[in-house]
C-alpha cells in the first residue's frame, strides 16, 4: 500500500487515463470504522500511501474514498495488526 502510487502511474501510462478518471480508495484511522469521506482532491494527511500516489502522479487532484478503521486504543506497533489483522 505505502508504494501504491508506482502501480497507478503505470496503469494510467498503460490506460492514457488522467487521475481524475480513476477512484483511490484506503483506509483511515482518524474516521470511525465504518466511516466514510469522499473527496474530489486534497493532500495525504499523513497516509504513506496517498503520498506515494501524490509523488508518482505529481498531483493531488484525484478522487478518493477513506474508509474508517478507527486505532486502538494502545496505538503504536498494534497498529499493524488493528489495520490488516483478522478480527
């Protein structure tokens, strides 16, 4: 996920696609699991992945969907498991 922006670059290469014509969808913390926030653009707010994707298309103007996971409440290195683990 965190290299995620290498992938849509070659496929939009691939597809002559601009990067309003496809939709992002990742994971957020800081919305409550289940949650949902749509936005046309915006900066990465702290997700590795979006700023890969930032990086590699050279803007932050694409379509997203943020799904909320909500954190534990330890935080830290339960992280990992919180976001990809089996519930």
């Amino acid at each position: 996920m965190n290299l995620s922006g290498e992938c849509i670059r070659q496929v939009m290469d691939y597809y002559k696609v601009d990067p309003s014509e496809f939709i992002v969808i990742y994971d957020d913390i800081s919305l409550v699991p289940g949650g949902i926030r749509i936005r046309k653009k915006g900066s990465a707010g702290g997700h590795n992945g979006i700023k890969n994707i930032i990086a590699h298309l050279g803007t932050q103007e694409f379509p997203r969907i943020k799904i909320g996971t909500g954190a534990p409440a330890g935080g830290g290195a339960e992280m990992i498991d919180w976001v990809i683990g089996v519930p």
